[in-house]
C-alpha cells in the first residue's frame, strides 16, 4: 500500500523516539501534515510503512483518522487521559521524569 501522507501515524501513536506522547501531534509535523525533519526523521519512522491499518482508519479529516486509530487499538481513553493533563513528553505522560 502507498502512503496517502494523511499525518495519522504522526499524530495517533506514541513514538519513543520523539518522546511524543499517544495521541499528541508530533512538533515536527507541518501544517500540511508532512515532516518537517524527513530526511533526518528518527529509524522507527523510517522503517513505519503504510498497511491495512491506514485503509482503517481512511476518513475526511486527520482527526478524524486519529480517532480512529486510536478506536482501533482500544487507546481512545489513554490519549484523552494525556490531552487533558496537557502532557507533552511521553514520559511524563507514564508517570515518569
């Protein structure tokens, strides 16, 4: 599958790397939800390649998609804990540093 460079894997998963929180846009997300840092993204992005999961969650808009994505995977409740407490280091969403 190509990807339709719709941002939602950029936005929906929690990404260890960038220490970007579930559900949290990634700062190097545009606004016109391409990477900002594609050539020196981090490996773990590099290696995410489209699959039947981005034909899921296929919708009009990128929240949409996130929702989703995040519906799909039983992580709705997880991201709105983290939105709500303004989190934006995984870390600190985990209860970590």
């Amino acid at each position: 599958m190509e990807c339709t460079r719709c941002g939602a894997c950029c936005v929906a998963p929690d990404i260890a790397a960038l220490d970007k929180p579930l559900g949290m846009r990634c700062p190097h997300l545009s606004a016109d939800n391409l990477c900002s840092v594609y050539e020196r993204r981090p490996q773990v992005c590099r290696d995410y390649g489209a699959d039947e999961v981005c034909r899921l969650i296929e919708a009009p808009t990128l929240e949409e998609r996130v929702h989703k994505y995040l519906a799909l995977f039983g992580l709705t409740a997880e991201a709105e804990a983290t939105r709500e407490k303004g989190c934006t280091s995984m870390r600190r969403a985990r209860g970590g540093a």
